[in-house]
C-alpha cells in the first residue's frame, strides 16, 4: 500500500529484455540504501519488487502483463520515473490510499499554465472515468491527486509548484501515457452499485 506522496525521482539506467521479462535498473540514490531485496517500491505508481539492489541502484523484474497493462514498457534509458516505498504501519497517510494496482493508462491531452496556475488534462477509459468524482483523488504515475474536474473520457487534475518540481508531471507533453489508478474506496462503492442496483429495480 501507498499513499501517492512521492519520495524521490528516480532515471532509469538500464532495460534489459529477458524473454516475456523486462529487468529495470533504476538510479535511485535517495531511497535505495533503504531498500531490501523483496521491499515493494512503486514506479510510475506500478507496484514493483526490488530484486536486487546497491548503494544506489534499484532493480525491478517486470512481467509481460505489467509491460502490456501500463506505460511501464515505454520506459527506455534516461527515462525518469516517480519512486515511493510502501507505507509503513506507523506511517502518516498524506495522500490517499494508493495500491499500486494501475487500473489503465491515460493519454495526456494538455499542460495548461497560466502563471503558477497549473492544469493538467488527461484522457482515458470511461470505465476509469467512472470511478472519479469532482474533488476527488486520483493516482497519475503514482502521485496523489485532487480530481477538479471530470467528463465521460478524461479528467482535469491542478498541479502546484511543489509537484512539478518534486515528480515528474511537469515534464509530460501531449500524447504521453500515464499510469491511472482510481480511489480505491471509490473502486468498491461503484462495484457494490452495479451489483445492487439492478437487484433492486428488478426487485430480487
């Protein structure tokens, strides 16, 4: 579990190919020295396992499903990538909860600043769209954040200077793929209500 408060920025050094694998080497100084091999980290807020680790390298196995399911396999040498550990127990819970599950991708439609106002619009799934609600949360690449606005394909988030400088988001252009992960807590009411709902109007 995670919260989508992102703790580093991370640059890929290495992606090799292994079969169906793909291994990432990801300089990581900040957060590596404490990481174990088998410790959960999020990338691009896809829940990884570090399997093999330095003084400042991370390494992270990624199957096929991953590669194909999110925007994991766009990564190439050079790319930067948002980095969080799991939460602790004892942990402060500052963003929301983020399981590192990526429901889909989005595409970015636009980066919109007008002065320190920043917007960022992201096009996606309607199935991803349905499970958002203005002020809402929302996970984009592993970073928490407030929904303002929301349509039947895609949605309107408000970055402040503090998240442009401290992920990645700042440096997205059209038609990037982003990693999308809905309020989890939102995910189970919209599911308990297409169960119930046809119940109820066919009276069963």
């Amino acid at each position: 579990m995670f919260t989508g408060i992102v703790e580093a920025v991370g640059r890929v050094t290495r992606v090799e190919r292994h079969g169906e694998l793909a291994r990432l080497t990801v300089e990581a100084s900040r957060i590596a020295p404490e990481v174990r091999v088998g410790d959960s980290v999020a990338v691009n807020g896809c829940c990884l396992t570090a399997t093999a680790r330095d003084a400042g390298r991370l390494c992270f196995d990624v199957v096929q499903e991953t590669l194909v399911r999110t925007a994991l396999g766009a990564l190439a040498e050079g790319s930067r990538v948002n980095l969080e550990r799991a939460l602790r127990a004892d942990g402060r819970l500052d963003g929301h909860l983020v399981q590192g599950h990526v429901d889909g991708t989005g595409r970015v439609e636009r980066l919109a600043r007008d002065g320190e106002d920043v917007r960022l619009f992201v096009s996606c799934a309607a199935e991803i769209a349905d499970a958002l609600v203005e002020k809402g949360s929302v996970a984009v690449d592993g970073v928490s954040l407030t929904v303002v606005d929301v349509s039947a394909d895609g949605f309107e988030v408000a970055l402040i200077p503090h998240t442009l400088s401290a992920t990645t988001l700042g440096e997205r252009a059209p038609g990037d793929r982003v990693n999308l992960e809905a309020d989890v807590l939102g995910k189970y009411v919209k599911r308990y209500l297409e169960r119930v709902l046809p119940r109820a109007s066919t009276g069963s």
